[in-house]
C-alpha cells in the first residue's frame, strides 16, 4: 500500500506540472497572437525609379533630386520606419560622388522626416496606423564642381526597417542621376581675373581718335563642354559717324583675342574649351584704331556682338 501511494504520488505531481506547462503554453500562445494582429503591417505603394538632379555648375544653388517613396500601414500599430541607402553590394551609402559632384540625401522640409541623431545616412518616418504617407527626401549638392557635360549616375538601394533593425520591405532598387547640361557663359570685363571679378565694360572708349591708339578689355569665359565664341561687328570693322551726312566718313579699327586676329568682315568663330572651374578664363581682347586722317569731326561707334554657346 505505501508502494502504490507513492507511485499515486508521483503521478499526481507529474499531472500538476503537465497541467501547469500547458497553461503557460496556452498564455503564451495567446500573447503571441495578440502581437501578430496588432504589428506594423507596411506596404510599399509606389517607389522610385530614378531621382534626377538637372545639375547647373554655374547656378548660386543647384536644384536638388526629388525622392518620393508612398507606403500604407495595413496594421493597427505605427510604423516607425528607419530609411538609409546602400550600393548594389549591400555596402551602406550615405553619400555619392556624381562627376566629381557631392550628393547627399536630406530630409524635404515640412515631409515628416527627420535625420536620425546618431546614426548617419539614416531616416526616421512615422506612419501611423491603417494611414498612408509619402517619405520625401532630397538628393541634394553639398559638393559643387564643374562637370563635364552628359549623365552621370549610380544604382541603390532603399533600405527600410524598424527601429529594431528588422527590415519590413525587401530592398528597393532605385538608380541616383546627375545630369549636367552643356553651358557655356561669358562676361567682359576690363581687367583678368576670376569670372565675374573686375569692372564689367560695355563701352570700349578710344576718347580723342589717335591713328595706332589701343584698348584691352577682358572675355571672361567657363563652360563645361568644348564651346564656340563668335564675334560679329554691327559695321564690318569700322566705326560709322553718328551724326548723319553725306559722305561721312569711318574710322577703322582691329580688334585680336588671345593673340588672333579678328576678321570683323563676317561672323568671326573660334573653338575654345576652358578648364572645368568657376573661374574659368580670361582672354585678352585688343583694339586698335586704323589710320585717322582726313576724317569729320563727331562721334563714331561700332557695336561688337560677342556670344559663346556649348558646340
């Protein structure tokens, strides 16, 4: 009899303990299913393709790249999303170097995201629950060169995660693109110099005609592809009286630039390709009045039109 009590015992306690495991089992599997209902449940509405940056060399501030990335939140939790980049490698990109152009990402300014304290090249954006929001981010120059004309670009990926690391969505390719536009400026001026530095002229004054008199002004010019300058002399290369009257007489002139000579007759072009920096060139032009004898007393004047374009 004290066998069979004991054995009795045993199974007793093993029976408390098996009904005691199974109800710890069925909370846990209760706690577990109320998680799953209300996790953040995110969808990817629509994604990027590419974000373009029409990139000017010249301009006080380049235009950023828009990205726009819409999800919906299915859950009934918020989703605290964590964005950053990385390259087709899975290596992490916080910044690229398009054509010698620095590009990062910032958050666009009312969007609702914000840059992460401490970790950097990561976004934070909240979507609350069952709502649908568009993460907006701008692909922004913080590095300006002068980029050869044409497209530079690298390929992406959109990472997007939850504050614990874990990410929600599969990777989403997107490709970064530079485009820089052929353009080619010019500025005179009447000393060298950087562009736009020195006194800008837009008269080029002889005073008193003297035979062999001279003038220097300056073509400044910078352009990010191989250009063309042109020059074409209202007059053929002579200075009309501007008071009318029969017979008037001319008072001729030469003009060289950077050493070549200008044939005023027609339109006058040279090929020029400056280095690629803000400065850019600057490139002596020279006057020189003809032979002044015999002419009428008055004013005489010509007018140079001197443009550049991208070739």
């Amino acid at each position: 009899m004290s066998a069979k009590s004991k054995r009795l015992g045993l199974r007793s306690e093993r029976g408390v303990r098996l009904a005691f495991w199974r109800m710890a089992c069925a909370a846990l599997a209760l706690m577990g299913g109320a998680t799953a209902a209300d996790a953040c449940d995110l969808a990817l509405v629509e994604g990027p393709q590419t974000v373009r940056i029409e990139y000017n060399p010249f301009a006080v501030a380049p235009t950023p790249g828009a990205l726009d990335v819409a999800f919906e939140n299915r859950g009934q939790t918020d989703c605290d999303l964590r964005l950053s980049f990385t390259d087709e490698a899975g290596i992490e990109v916080t910044s690229a170097v398009l054509g010698e152009v620095g590009v990062q990402f910032r958050p666009r300014e009312s969007s609702g995201v914000q840059a992460a304290d401490v970790q950097k090249g990561v976004f934070q954006y909240l979507l609350t629950a069952g709502a649908k929001g568009v993460a907006q981010l701008d692909a922004v120059v913080v590095q300006e060169a002068v980029a050869d004309a044409g497209e530079y670009g690298v390929n992406l990926r959109l990472l997007v995660r939850n504050i614990d690391g874990i990410e929600l969505l599969p990777p989403i390719p997107m490709r970064l693109a530079l485009q820089s536009t052929p353009r080619a400026q010019l500025n005179l001026a009447g000393a060298a110099g950087a562009f736009g530095t020195g006194s800008s002229v837009e008269v080029v004054d002889f005073g008193e005609a003297v035979t062999g008199a001279t003038r220097r002004i300056f073509v400044q010019v910078r352009a990010n592809a191989p250009s063309v300058l042109s020059i074409r002399s209202e007059h053929g290369g002579v200075m009309h009286r501007l008071e009318k009257a029969e017979n008037a007489t001319v008072v001729p002139y030469t003009v060289q630039l950077d050493g070549q000579n200008v044939d005023l007759s027609g339109l006058w072009a040279t090929s020029i390709d400056p280095p690629r920096t803000l400065a850019g060139v600057a490139l002596p032009m020279d006057f020189v009045l003809g032979v002044i004898t015999g002419q009428m007393g008055g004013n005489y004047e010509d007018v140079l039109t001197i443009d550049i374009s991208p070739s």
